[in-house]
C-alpha cells in the first residue's frame, strides 16, 4: 500500500470517530421511533434537549472521541501501551470531564465509579467496573492503528479495557473494534474482516463473537428490523454489533454508514463513533463528506495525533 494512502486511512480512521460521536450525539438515548418522526439527522447540530451532550456546541465531539484521544496520547508517549499511564490518564481526564458543567453528565456510571476508585488510589487492575458496557470498545480504535501484528492488537486491546471495564464482554469489545480497525487498515475484505473479528473476541467472550455473527448475517435487512434484533443501548453487546451491521451493511459508502448509525437510536454517539472509526479506517479520511471534515471540532489536533501514529 502506498504511504499516502494508508496514512489517509490512520486519519480516516480517528477522525471519523469523532465525525461519528459527533452526529450522533444529537440523537443519544433518544428512540429510533422519536428520531424517524423528526427525520434522519445528517449533519452536525446541538443535541436534543434531555440528550447528555445538550450543553454541548453542534460540531463538538463527546467523551468517546475524548477517551479515544488520551489513549493515542497514551500510547504515543510511552510508544505502546502502559496500563499505568493510560489508568493515570483516563483518572485525570475523568476528573476534569466531571468537573466540567458542559461534560458531566457525558460520563457514563462505568467510567465514573473506575474514575472515582482510580483516583482513590486503587490499582489499574483492579479499578475497572463489572457493567459489560461499551465505554472500552469506543476508544479502542489507536490500538489497532498502533500495532500491526494482530496477536499484539488483541492482547493490547483487552488490556486497555481493564481500568475502566474488567468484564469479559467490556475486553472483547475492545477487542472486536481494535481487531477489526487493523484488518480495515491492511484492506481485508468483508468476509475475511469479520472471521478475524468475531475468532479474537470470542477468546474472551463468545456471546460477543456470537452477537457480530448476526449483524453480519443481518447486513441484508432493512435497519429497523436489525436495531430490534441486536439492540442499541450501551451495553457492549448491542452498540458493537449494531456498529459492525452499519459498517457491514454499507460496506462501500462510510456516508451513509455513519448515517444509518446516527439515527439507530438508543447509544447513537457510541455506535456512530465505531462505525465511523471502522469505515475511515477501510476507506480512507476522503470517504467522509468535506463538510463533516472541515465542520469537525479540534480536527487538526486529532489529525496530528494520528499523523504521530502512523509515523511510530
Ligand atoms: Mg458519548
């Protein structure tokens, strides 16, 4: 592969994370119904009243993209992954997001209980929350770009999940979105993608592996009947499954990936943030429209971070 090229898809992938998060947030923890009467959301704008992003300007991303980015940081820094400096910093960032009016209420109850136990002085390994929730599978998207030995994406995935969520279903979320981040980048095709994705999470958790079976099986049908089957609230089994049928179902166009995850319903900014993750990571930042691009919040500096990573 070209440098330009596989550089554009290190870009595409952590910039369309953000795009993702970022459109989708509108719709947070809103029903697919609600959302079907006001008409897909296709463009950045301020969240829906009651949303956790509310307080939030139209073109600004959550704490998804936000803990994406401290683990790039992490892994930049330390040039791999270090539990204990990515646990440091996922404590300070938790702290300053929960001290902030505008991104309080962004942070989910797994996060902010292994934030609190962090700070309380509690080891990386023991800090993590039980809830099998997607909060580590949502910023998983820099070890997959980091590493190229996919026994090392694993490994170094379901490590990252460990500090804030110790569940077998948390770290093979992880695992799904690292995995399949990598096997993007390198250009694998949809069949050859999901077999590598669902054989790695099903080491830690088979139900997981089972769950991005099915939304590959139910790639072919229409959105609203694949949403009821796999679920989109933020519980890891239903925000990476219905990423993965996104990502699956418009395997050639990130556009309209990304816009069918925005308006899923239930954990919208989550399943939008893999989904874009996913599709940038195949297709390359130019997949995007411009205007998600050029629209994005804080767009130079995930670019440069991402431009740090592809050169390590
Ligand atoms: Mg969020």
């Amino acid at each position: 592969m070209k440098p330009e090229k596989l550089k554009s898809k290190y870009i595409g992938c952590m910039l369309g994370a953000a795009i993702g998060d970022a459109l989708g947030k509108q719709n947070e923890g809103q029903t697919r119904e609600d959302i079907l009467k006001r008409g897909y959301v296709r463009d950045y704008g301020k969240a829906q009243a009651g949303c956790p992003g509310e307080k939030l300007r139209a073109s600004q991303y959550t704490d998804d993209t936000e803990q994406m980015l401290v683990l790039a940081q992490s892994l930049i820094r330390c040039e791999g992954f270090n539990g204990l400096d990515f646990a440091t910093a996922i404590a300070k960032w938790g702290e300053d997001a929960m001290s902030d009016p505008a991104r309080k209420s962004l942070v989910g109850p797994s996060s902010s209980k292994a934030i609190a136990r962090l700070n309380a002085g509690i080891s990386w390994k023991e800090s993590g929350s039980d809830i099998p929730s997607c909060g580590s599978a949502m910023r998983a998207a820099p070890i997959g770009l980091f590493y190229d030995d996919l026994l090392e994406v694993e490994e170094n995935a379901a490590l990252s999940s460990i500090p804030t969520h110790r569940s077998n279903a948390a770290r093979a979320g992880a695992v799904a979105v690292a995995v399949g981040v990598r096997c993007a980048t390198n250009g694998m095709g949809c069949s050859d993608l999901v077999k590598e994705t669902i054989a790695r999470a099903s080491k830690y958790d088979m139900e997981l592996g089972r769950r991005i079976g099915l939304s590959c099986r139910l790639r072919t049908e229409e959105p609203g009947k694949a949403f009821a089957r796999l679920g989109t609230s933020y519980l890891v089994y239903e925000t990476v499954s219905s990423a993965f049928y996104c990502f699956l179902r418009h395997f050639e166009s990130p556009e309209n990936a990304v816009i069918e995850a925005v308006n899923a319903g239930g954990d919208t900014d989550s399943i939008a943030c893999i989904t874009g993750t996913l599709s940038g990571a195949l297709h390359g930042i130019r997949c995007f429209p411009e205007k998600w691009i050029q629209g994005l919040e804080n767009k130079e500096n995930i670019e440069e971070l991402a431009y740090m990573i592809f050169k390590t």
